[in-house]
C-alpha cells in the first residue's frame, strides 16, 4: 500500500508505454512526457522536453531500431490488393527464404522509411 510520502510508481494498462505493436521512440517519449507531467506539474518542462525530441527527429540525431515498428502477421488473412505493411514484409521474408516464412501471429519488425 502506497503512503503518502512514497514515491508514485508508474503502472500503466492499455496505452502506448505497454502496448507491443507500437516503436519504441513513442515509448520512450510518452513515458517520459507523462513523468514530467506527473512529477514536475509543469506543462512548460514538458513542452521543452517534447520540442527536444521533435528537434532530434526532424534532424536525424534519433537511432533508427527506436522507429521499428512489430505487428502480428496473419499471412492468408489478407486481400492481396490491401495488404497491411507487415503482411507486404512478411510475405517478402518467405519469397526470399522459404524457411523463413514467418508463422501465422508472429510478430514482424519493420521500418517506414
């Protein structure tokens, strides 16, 4: 049970610092934002620290494994005409590499470049 003078512990359920199909940039700034907003109260910090992270994206001073996007793959779902970014990686894995073809729920990392 938390008292008072604890520190607050971040716990969270459902949003973009949980989830596993989002980029791990998102992650790290929302987490980051929310910490600020909660410990700091000070939506003048946290503008600073979100024009920061905006200046090192627009300016490629980011690492890119940061901007991997991982998505379920359900290969034999999808309309050949609208297939998701995931389902186009991972049927390009398997046309290169039969043994590589990734199983049906399996999480593919990509890049939008």
């Amino acid at each position: 049970m938390e008292k008072l003078h604890d520190k607050p512990i971040f716990e969270a359920k459902g949003i973009e610092t949980v989830r596993r199909d989002g980029c791990d940039a998102v992650v790290k700034i929302m987490k980051k934002s929310l910490n600020i907003l909660f410990e700091k109260k000070d939506l003048s910090i946290l503008k600073e620290y979100l024009h920061k992270q905006w200046a090192k994206i627009i300016h490629g001073h980011v690492n890119f494994k940061d901007f991997c996007i991982a998505k379920e793959v359900k290969l034999g779902k999808y309309k050949e005409d609208r297939m998701p970014a995931h389902g186009v990686v991972g049927k390009k894995i398997g046309e290169a590499d039969i043994g590589a073809m990734p199983k049906y729920g399996e999480r593919i990392k990509y890049l939008v470049v």
